[in-house]
C-alpha cells in the first residue's frame, strides 16, 4: 500500500511540475461540478472587514466583497464570528468585539452575523460561523477579563495572553453552549473551529495520549450539540498543515496530532467532523505529500487545503504565482477544493491571484453532499410555467421549514440538459423558486432542488430548444387571437392527424385533430408548446404559444 501511495505522490509531483507558471488553467471538462471554493474573512482588528465604523459603510464593504468572491467562483465564506473571547452578534455569553463599534462591548445598532449570512445566501453562498476556540486574547481585554472573573478555572495565562484550559472538562461544556447559541439563533450552513488544540506556548505536562483525548472531547461536545439542534449544519475546523510526520517526508517538529494533540483525522474517521481545511501554508515537499496524505485519511470526508497566498505579498514572503496555481491544479486532480487565507490578498489581486482564480473557476460549483449524513433525495421541483416577462417558475418542494430547500437551474442547447457537467450550471442554491430568463434565445433548462446535507433532486427538465432535426418553424411564437390558437396550414408533406399542446415540461394538456383554429380558454396563463402527431405515434415540435389574460 505505500509503495501504491508513494508512487501517486510521484507522478502528483511530475504533474505539479508540468504545471506552467503562466495563468493556464486546466480543461473545461476537468472542471468539477462538485467543490469547495472557500475563503477566511477575518474579522480580527477588521483586517478583512469592517474597516469602518459606520453601520452603512460596513454593509457596503461587504456586499462589495461578496460580489467579487462570487464573480471569482468562491462559494463557502468562513466569517470570523468569535474573535477573542468576543463576539459579533448579541451573545448571551461574551460581549461584543471592538471591530464592529471600536469599543469592546459596544452594540452596533444592528446584527452583523445575521446581516451576512443573508447576503451570502442571496448569492448562493454558504457561510459558515468561523469560531476561535482557546485563544480569549490580552488578559487584560474585555473578553478575556470577563471569562476569568466568571469561570476562573477555565481560564489559564500564558505570558500576556489568556487561553480556555483544553484540560478543564468546563472548556468543552462552555464552547459548545458558544456554537450551539449560533447554530440555534442563525441560519448558518457550519460551525468552523479555530485553534482547536494546545497553543504552542502550553507546556503539555500530560502524555499526549491524554493530550489529544482533552481535545477530542471538546469536539466531540461541540459535534452533539449542533448536531442535536441542525444535524446539517456541517462542523469543520482548520488544523495544522501537517497530520504528523510521514515515512519519507517530515514535518519537522510542527504538526497536528504529535506537536498540539490535535487528531483531526481521527475525527474523521470516528464521524465528529464533517470537513478538514488543514493550514498548508507550505511549498514543493512540504505541501504535495502533507496534502495527498489528508486525502488518503479523508475517510470519505471532505478535506480542503488551506493555501497561504498571503505570501504571495512581498511583505509577508517571496512566493512567486506559479507556487499556489500549481498547488491548485494538483489538488483539484485530487478532487480537494482550495481555500484561501485571506480575502484581503485575494481582492487585491496579489501578483494576479484573483485573475487567476477567476479563470480557474469559470464555472460555478456546488458543495459536495454530506451523504455520510443522509442519501435521502428531495422530491423534484414541478415546473410552473414561463411568463410573458420571461420568468421561468417552478413549486416548491414541501420540506421541514428549518431544513430549507435551494434550487439549482441548468441550462443547455442540448435536450436533456446534461446536470453532470458544471459549465450547465446557471444559478445555484437560490431560494426563491424562480428565475428571469432570455425567452427572445431558447435553450433548454432543467431545475433541480437541493437539501441542506447537499442531497440534489432528480431534474426537471424543460426543452425550449431542439438544435437537431426539429421543423425551421420550431422557434416561431404563434399568436392567439380572440382566445384562439391560429396555425398554420398543414404542409402536403406532413403527414399528422393530431395537434398535441404541452407544457414548457411536456407535460400533455390537450390533444385534438389538426385543424386551423383551436380554442385555448382552458388554459392557464403562460407559455405553451404544440405538437404534430401522427397515427403512428412519430411527433414534431412546431411552435409555442403564449396565453396572458386581462
């Protein structure tokens, strides 16, 4: 089996090498229609965001910021919702932190988390609470202050800073009330754990067996009470870049499960976490083979690298930008998705990673399935009918209210659409149950419906379009005059007896005999479609008609 692992790794390293330093990325068709494209937004000091004060500016920094991730095909925001032992929603457990107002403890007038995740979602974004979980900051700020004077054994200095004490069995009851309030009062689609481990100034005086136990339960208390209230809600955290030091590569002293206790592939593989975003802040060896062994201990999870492009600023390192294109190429062949730390270097374009990136994702993506949690499918939408307008719309599918369904449409020349391929995708996970479309173009669309676990529906398929075989009278919209439909005289060379009218989802709502005039006061307001038939059953779309009553 390592021979089998060490020989991938090699021919991983050939391709990452093949790689051209240019923007070049790889083919359309190698384009995943099932991938995490994630950032951190940092709220810390509002070095990402808020960099202002004011309540109008910060909605507008970002909804600005949100456009453009999109535009870049990123769909998963980790908010930074828990600084430092401070919060920024009214929490019933820690007090405000400084970045919203300027002043620990100060309320902004309005709610910042739920602010976002509204607009993330409008954009079919996912938002994820991203929560710092042992860090509590300066022992003499705010948040850490308070902590110490309520629960004084849950709180341990080191040096200037305060930490929650991984070895106080309070640590995980409190940190799980802290996520279960967010999971509870917020429409977030996960719970991202920060800093889940030892800090690297804690001189672990325990064996690490004991270690690595302390934290493991800490998640697992996090994992049973968000799971209690929204078992869909998705739990991940970011650990250290390396698991632990491998056969042929070493991490050399700094690594997850050997250095901080932290045994995050175990959680994996014992189901209290959902998704692994691994800090792979590294290059050449010390990324390629940390990065494919995630992916062999990924235990039908997720595992996304965390890629560290802030070094691409010459402030902060000296990568060039063939370090992280490489890098995403070959963990995309690995089928991993990227994330990057942080927003700020990806909106400024550092040495053309923004550029890069939006070309690298051309097509939109959707969250893999969480099916290690639920394979039951939702019911397929029921097409509504097109408007007049150009509006194309569709029933919702009934479901638990909290359990809130999205809906993905694709659009194709070709009829079926084909909803494996990403570069069909047009809108994904909207949540309203309608979309504008181009009506004066047809093309054919299919709609699908998706659950909170990432389960996708089977698709409604709508054919506006047929490119192969259909009569040149196939697109003509055909007038109705006084509630009646007027056609054409029947070619010498067309042999049909019938005329069938259908639904934009060929659904039958009438079939007569070819004649001149057909009276349509029966029908529904819309867009229709008709169809020759003859005796042996051989039809052909000839037209549409639309149907709008005063």
């Amino acid at each position: 089996m390592k021979k089998i692992i060490f020989g991938c790794l090699l021919s991983i390293l050939a391709f990452s090498c093949a790689v051209s330093t240019s923007a070049q990325t790889l083919s359309t068709e190698q384009s995943p229609k099932y991938e995490i494209r994630a950032v951190w937004l940092t709220t810390i000091g509002g070095i990402d965001w808020p960099r202002s004060h004011s309540i109008n500016v910060q909605k507008a920094e970002l909804c600005d910021m949100l456009d453009r991730l999109k535009e870049a095909g990123i769909n998963t925001i980790f908010l930074q919702t828990r600084v430092r032992g401070t919060v920024i929603y009214p929490s019933a457990f820690e007090p405000w932190d400084d970045c919203i107002t300027g002043r620990a403890g100060k309320a902004p007038g309005y709610d910042p988390l739920e602010f976002a995740i509204e607009e993330c979602h409008k954009r079919g974004l996912q938002l994820h609470a991203w929560v710092v979980t042992i860090p509590i900051g300066k022992w003499k700020k705010l948040g850490c202050a308070q902590l110490n004077k309520k629960h004084p054994n849950m709180v341990k200095r080191i040096g200037e800073d305060g930490y929650m004490n991984p070895e106080s069995p309070k640590t995980a009851e409190y940190l799980a009330k802290i996520c279960k309030e967010i999971v509870d009062n917020y429409d977030v689609d996960g719970i991202h754990l920060d800093y889940i481990r030892y800090p690297e100034t804690w001189k672990i005086k325990v064996p690490k067996s004991k270690g690595r136990a302390n934290i493991t339960q800490i998640v697992r208390a996090i994992h049973k009470e968000i799971k209690s209230s929204k078992p869909w809600v998705m739990l991940s955290c970011s650990p250290i870049g390396k698991h632990d030091d491998l056969t042929r590569y070493r991490s050399n002293g700094w690594n997850a499960r050997t250095t901080v206790c932290q045994d995050a592939q175990q959680w994996l593989k014992e189901g209290i976490m959902d998704a692994l975003f691994p800090m792979m802040y590294f290059r050449d060896n010390h990324f390629y083979p940390f990065a494919l062994d995630w992916q062999e201990h990924s235990y039908g999870r997720i595992v996304v690298p965390g890629l560290g492009i802030y070094f691409l600023d010459p402030r902060e390192g000296r990568w060039t930008s063939d370090v992280v294109t490489r890098q995403m190429n070959v963990i995309r062949e690995l089928g991993m998705g990227h994330c990057f730390f942080r927003v700020k270097y990806l909106l400024d374009n550092v040495k053309g990673v923004y550029d890069w990136t939006k070309d690298f994702n051309k097509f939109p993506a959707l969250i893999p399935p969480m099916n290690w949690l639920s394979r039951k499918l939702p019911d397929q939408p029921v097409l509504k009918g097109i408007s007049n307008e150009g509006v194309l719309s569709w029933t919702d599918v009934p479901i638990n209210p909290q359990n809130r369904l999205v809906y993905n449409v694709y659009a194709s020349e070709q009829y079926p659409v084909d909803v494996t391929k990403s570069e069909n995708l047009i809108a994904t996970r909207l949540t309203e149950n309608s979309l504008m479309i181009d009506i004066k173009h047809p093309v054919n669309y299919a709609i699908t419906a998706q659950d909170r676990y990432g389960n996708e529906s089977r698709a409604t398929q709508i054919c506006l379009h047929e490119p192969h075989g259909a009569p040149q009278s196939s697109s003509t919209m055909i007038p109705i005059v006084d509630q009646y439909l007027s056609l054409p005289s029947k070619p010498s060379t067309l042999n049909a007896d019938f005329i069938v009218i259908e639904t934009l989802a060929r659904q039958t709502v009438t079939v007569c005999p070819y004649k001149k005039q057909i009276n349509t006061s029966m029908l529904n307001e819309g867009i229709y479609q008709w169809r020759t038939l003859d005796k042996k059953g051989v039809t052909h779309r000839m037209g549409y008609f639309s149907i709008k009553r005063h």
